[in-house]
C-alpha cells in the first residue's frame, strides 16, 4: 500500500485535507487493485474532538484464476465522521484519518 495526506490549517478550528492510496499491484491475483481518494475539512470543536465532512471515491478491483471469480466496485459519495483523537505525546499535527 501506498498512501499521503496533505493537511492545510486555514484558521484555529478548521483544516483542509485531501489523502489518498492505492494498494494491491497485482500481488494476489491476475488483477488486484485498490483505490481511495477522499478530499475534507475538520472542525476541531474541542482540543481533541472534530467533526470531519468529506468526499470519498473509492474502486477495488480483483481476479483471481480463470472463470468468473472476480469482484468489482466503484463507488462515491459524501461522509461525515465524528472523530476523538487520542493524545500521542510524540506527534507533531494533530488529525484523525478516514479508513
């Protein structure tokens, strides 16, 4: 798996954010590949409570063998998340992440 995020604090309370990652590379199977980009904002409401909007696009494609054993999504859409961030004495930013 390969991934980024990319954060930009725009005032106190809110960051915008865009990550993104895409995994598989064909490792088990014929094709087999993933894909996610997911684009948001966060309002931090407390020290470690926010509250994130975001768009999320995701695809995940696999085959494996011959015959009809293969799986296929692509979907996309609009989330919201409530996030409780757990203090972590050696991280610099603070922000919780969409899986």
């Amino acid at each position: 798996m390969i991934g980024a995020k990319l954060a930009l604090q725009v005032s106190d309370p809110v960051t915008l954010w865009v990550r993104g990652d895409v995994s598989g590379f064909g490792l088990a199977g014929d094709t087999d590949l993933s894909w996610n980009v997911i684009a948001g904002a966060d309002w931090w409401v407390s020290g470690n409570i926010s509250l994130q909007l975001g768009y999320r696009f995701y695809e995940i494609n696999y085959k494996n063998g011959s015959g009809n054993n293969a799986y296929g999504l692509t979907t996309d859409g609009v989330c919201a998340i409530v996030c409780c961030e757990i203090p972590n004495k050696l991280r610099l930013t603070r922000g919780c992440s969409v899986v």
